[in-house]
C-alpha cells in the first residue's frame, strides 16, 4: 500500500520559482511512488484578513498552477480545504486538547504577531488547522520547508497526546524537508527566503512573470562587487543565482564554476533568464489553456474533494466517540 503524503498551499500572494523548485516539481514526480493529498488550504489564508474575492480567484489560479506542473486527478486528489467541514470541527476538538503554551512557542506565530497591532485568535491556533488538515486523511509524511517543520513536531505531540489520552486514534505523520530546491532567496535580498507574501517588484520571479518581466527581474538581482562567480554562502546574491542555475540547468557545482570562469555577472544572470523562461514556457501554456476551461477546473476540485471526504468523516466520528460527543 502506498504511503500516503499531505501538502497543503495557502491561495495567497503568487507562486514563484522557489515553490516551484522547492516542492512542486516533487510533487508533481512523486505521483507514482505516493498517494498524494494536495489541499488548497483557504481556511489559513483567513488568519491575516484578505479580500474574499482575491482568495477566491487565487484558489482557482493556485489550482490550475496545480495542475499545469503536472499534477495528475487522476493519480492525486486536489481540493479546497473549506468544501470540507472537518478541517474545522477536527480543529476545534484538538483546540481543546493543545496547551497555549505549545503555541505561543511557535517561532512563525512570534514573527507574525509582532508585525500586527491586533493579533486574532486565528493566528495563534492556526498550527493546529494545520494539524487537523493533517491528521484527518492519515498522512505517513508532509513535505514541508524549513519554517513550516516545527508546525508538523505540533502536530506530532497533538496526535500522541490525543493517542495516549484515547488510544491510538491518529497516525503520527513525518515531515520531510526537500534537500533540492528547497530554499531559494529573494533576488532583491539573498539573505530572506523568496516568499508568496512579499510585494517589493524585483523580490520573486513568479510562474505567471511574462518573459520580459522574469529577464528584467534577473538582470537587477543583487550580487556584489567581487569577480569570480563561485558558490560562496559568504556571497548571498552570487550563490542564490548559482543555486537557481543549478536547478534549472541541473549542472554540478564544479560545472558551472568551470563554466563561469572568467565571464561576469551579466552573463550569469542572461542564462538563468534563459533557463527559467524556457522551464516555466510550457507551464504558462498549460496554465492559459485551462483558464479557458473554467468547468474542468471545478469539476476537479470536486472530485478531488469527494475522494477524499469519506477518510475524513470516518477520522472525525472516531474522535468524536472516543470524546464522548455525538
């Protein structure tokens, strides 16, 4: 039997290389060896207020990216996390069940709240909506980056509690990093993680950049004022190309240092806006082509959703007898 693995993506600012290189070209390879469970997880994007009708239109734009890298219905089950009501009433009862303390020790919470006037309720218990997200279709692992891996150990110490107050109930999941890919920096500061949520214009080369907009991006990356292009992680902007390069060209370290020797950074940043316009090219056409078939679209969330509602349900009601409600 397959092992099964959870992912979930917030519908929220705009998919850019780094999630592309970082998970969903994993996603899309481990279709064969995995039974996989993609979940748009709108209900998260609802923590800091956004506008209802930009997180709908972003949901249906994240689910045709989804499906234009490759992710296959008829191998994964995509859906939206709000068409499923046990995502909240599973996050509820384990609500019931986590100790403040566990949460306000969250480093994302600390980082967040301390940015906001006002922090909601929401914000401070949505690692345990992501545990519910989790625990409900028994996941054995969730590929998750860096930052998010201390919200799956939550989730871990959730499930054993509950286990140990009620018997074994929930699946302990295993959060799984990818080595490859996983953590590309912002073109306009190496040093920060390139992420869905920043603004600045020249910070992410996103899916959806035209070609013009993904070259000019590039050629205005931050490097610096040395000459020799080597993976130096003293060096944030030159190793952050290098890395991109790498990715997309698939060239060993010594490869492209080789290959480097003696040229200067405008020809390093022309090729990686070369490769990333020639990878992401049939994504973007794939993209467009489904945008035009907005049925299909929700015909697959649909089933995606209907597939993966009866694990959810059967989930809930143990919990629910093990606690004494229903």
């Amino acid at each position: 039997m397959k092992k099964i693995v959870f992912s979930g993506i917030q519908p929220t600012g705009s998919i850019h290389i780094g999630n592309y290189l970082g998970a969903m070209q994993h996603w899309e390879a481990s279709q064969d060896k995995f039974e996989n469970i993609f979940c748009i997880v709108d209900l998260h994007s609802i923590t800091i207020p956004e506008d209802a009708k930009d997180i709908r239109s972003k949901t249906r734009e994240l689910a045709g990216l989804l499906l234009a890298v490759g992710i296959d219905p008829a191998k994964s089950s995509i859906f939206v996390q709000s068409h499923i009501s046990q995502h909240s009433e599973l996050t509820w009862i384990l609500n019931c069940f986590t100790p403040v303390g566990w949460l306000l020790r969250m480093t994302q919470y600390k980082d967040k709240s301390e940015k906001q006037e006002t922090v909601s309720t929401g914000l401070l218990t949505y690692p345990v909506l992501m545990t519910a997200d989790i625990l409900l279709y028994n996941a054995d692992y969730v590929p998750v980056g860096e930052d998010q891996k201390q919200h799956v150990e939550l989730s871990r110490d959730i499930a054993q509690r509950f286990n140990s107050m009620y018997g074994e109930t929930f699946r302990v999941p295993e959060p799984v990093i990818a080595k490859a890919g996983a953590r590309i920096m912002g073109l306009d500061d190496p040093t920060k993680k390139m992420s869905k949520s920043e603004t600045a214009q020249g910070h992410a080369i996103n899916l959806l950049d035209p070609p013009e907009v993904t070259r000019k991006k590039i050629m205005r990356a931050t490097t610096d004022s040395q000459r020799d292009i080597l993976f130096d992680e003293k060096r944030p902007g030159v190793f952050n190309l290098l890395t991109i390069h790498q990715q997309f060209s698939e060239m060993t370290k010594p490869e492209l240092e080789a290959h480097f020797e003696g040229k200067g950074y405008g020809d390093l940043k022309k090729e990686i806006a070369e490769l990333v316009n020639e990878a992401i090219k049939p994504i973007q056409e794939r993209y467009n082509e489904l945008m035009t078939e907005p049925d299909y679209i929700e015909k697959v969330l649909q089933e995606g959703a209907d597939r993966v509602r009866p694990t959810a349900e059967k989930v809930l009601k143990d919990v629910i007898e093990k606690i004494g409600l229903g």
